[in-house]
C-alpha cells in the first residue's frame, strides 16, 4: 500500500499529524497546560505579571491565496491581517510583527515595493511595528508572517458552557460570492461586483472589538472565522464539549443579492464560505449588554449553546444540521 501523502491528509489532519507527534514526545499533559492548548487560533506563555504574550504565525502563498487580480499590495496587507485577526480573538493586542520573504527570482522590484507597501499600512494601522524577517529565494511568492501581542484577559476556544449566547460581529457570504466571480467566472453588476471583490482583496480584522471584548469579562470562547462559520462552529462545539443551536445566520445583503441573480442559497454562501475574518464567540448570558457596549454597540446573535455535539440550524421548530466543512488547504474543501 502506497504512502499517504500531504493532500491524502489534508491541511487538518496535517495538523493532527504534528501534534500526535509532539504530544507522543512531550506527553498529553504537558500539551494541555499550554495556556492555549492546540489547536487554538495562537500560542501563548505567561508573563510574570499576569498577562500573557500571544504568538501567531500565518502564511501566505501566492499561487493558493492570492485570487486573479489581486494586486501585490493587497497581497502584502492580507498577510498582517490573517495574523492580527487571530490575536483578536484571543484579546490580544499587537506589539511586533515580523515576516520570511520568499520570493522568486524573476519577481519584479516595482512588485516588492508594492508588496512591503501592503505590509507596512497593515503593520500600522494595526498597532503592530514591523521588527525585521528574513529573505530567500522560493518557486513562488510566500509571505511567513509572525506576530505578537499581549492579552490581560485570554480567551479560549475552550470556554463555552450550554447557556451561553453565540454571536459574532458582522455579517458572512460576500467573500464566497467573490470567489465565484474571480474563480468561477459568475457574473454581478459592476458595483456589486467590486463591493464582493474588495472583501477578498481587502479583508478587516476585528482587533477593537476582539480586545475590548475579552476585557470585559463576557466572553467564555471565542475564534476567528477565517475558515468558514460552519467550520468555525464546529471547532467551537469540538473545543468545548458543546453543541449550538443556530436561531439567525446574518447574510450579508450583497451577497444575498448576488445569490438571487444566479439562482443561489444565501445560507450556502453564508455558513460554507471562508476568508472572513469576522470573530464567533460565546458570551455570559448575564453579560450580555457588557459585551454589546464593549463592541460599541452592535453584535449579531446566532444562536446559544446546548448540550450535545451537534450543530443545527433552528428553523420554525425544525431542526437542519450544519455541515461540518469548511476552508481547507490541500483539499479545496
């Protein structure tokens, strides 16, 4: 029988893999009294002070992340933003980045001065200074980022209890109606068209709110949603031994727009997308309103955890399974 490769496994069992292998080297114990036991969004060690350094590191590949017209400087901000993203929603706030360039040898100069432009606006805007890296030589453009921040109140994936809310701070299925334009070929007007594109070649990362969040002491759970909201529902219901019954999916009006003209489910786009970077946590029942005004007043409600391991859509006294799929590299899932 011929060996398992790479894309046999897939980027999660990847994962698996490599903590399997840690954890028969080190011992299960040790791997769980990790602050953020793996596989949470970073890593983090304990300060003497009480807080904790977050680390995150996150890479970017050209060929698999960069979708058709995607300009270097976009690609260059996507890479901090991926980072950022996770340190938000561990409540973390930045202090440094650094990144590993690799890049190929015909790449142009006028590209790498684009590329670092995207870089450095992201570094800034988001409070993170750019320390240094490294440089090599790679078939394809990479971007290895790394960054670090330091979180008073950490927040687990861990955390969520039957009772608590689950919500989110925005609204989902524009990058996935985007990708059927860049990557299908679908048509949209052109003012919609470019609205979905920009929330691929342009994303966010909830950094206020992630933070502001966890220091107010409402959030039991909480990770980002760059993977997809259905997978990132089910890794919350995995990781705290949960299940969630979903009451409202908020679908972004464009895309719900997009989804009427080619004759798609909205819901579809919403739950199985991926990109986003949009943060899914549960809060205290009792702290809800702590946890609205730390989010400057807008959270969106999906749903309350229960008890089980499932993930369902409730829907008029119906119950609809959510898919437990997702962004995946090496399988395109």
């Amino acid at each position: 029988m011929s060996e398992m490769k790479a894309s046999d496994l897939g980027e999660r069992g990847i994962i698996d893999l490599i903590w399997s292998v840690y954890k028969s080297k080190v011992g299960e114990e040790k791997m769980r009294s990790m602050p953020l036991p793996p596989p949470d969004d970073a890593s983090a060690v304990p300060l003497p002070d009480g807080r904790y350094l977050v680390l995150k590191a996150d890479m970017f590949v050209k060929r698999t992340d960069a979708p058709p017209r995607m300009r270097h400087y976009q690609m260059g901000a996507k890479s901090v933003v991926m980072n950022i993203s996770d340190l938000a929603a561990k409540g973390a706030s930045p202090i440094a980045f650094l990144f590993s360039l690799g890049v190929p040898a015909n790449y142009g100069a006028s590209q790498l001065r684009q590329l670092m432009g995207g870089i450095v606006s992201a570094t800034e805007e988001y409070g993170a200074p750019l320390l240094g890296g490294d440089v090599g030589e790679s078939r394809d453009l990479v971007i290895a980022g790394f960054a670090a921040g330091i979180s008073r109140s950490l927040i687990k994936r861990s955390g969520a209890k039957p009772g608590d809310i689950l919500a989110t701070t925005g609204s989902f299925g524009e990058t996935a109606a985007a990708y059927k334009i860049l990557l299908e070929g679908k048509e949209a007007p052109p003012a919609l068209r470019k609205a979905l594109c920009r929330s691929v070649f342009c994303p966010r990362a909830r950094l206020r709110e992630g933070v502001r969040l966890a220091e107010s002491g409402a959030i039991t759970s909480s990770m980002d949603s760059s993977d997809g909201l259905a997978f990132t529902l089910w890794e919350l219901s995995r990781s705290s031994g949960v299940g969630f019954r979903i009451d409202h999916v908020p679908v972004a009006k464009k895309a719900g727009e997009f989804a009427k003209l080619h004759s798609l489910v909205p819901l579809d786009l919403a739950l199985y997308g991926g990109e986003e970077y949009e943060i899914v946590f549960t809060v205290r029942p009792s702290m809800w309103e702590e946890a609205t005004k730390a989010a400057g007043g807008r959270l969106i409600r999906l749903g309350v955890a229960v008890e089980g391991n499932s993930v369902f859509i409730n829907q008029e006294g119906k119950e609809f399974p959510v898919a437990d799929r997702g962004w995946e590299h090496l399988r395109r899932a």
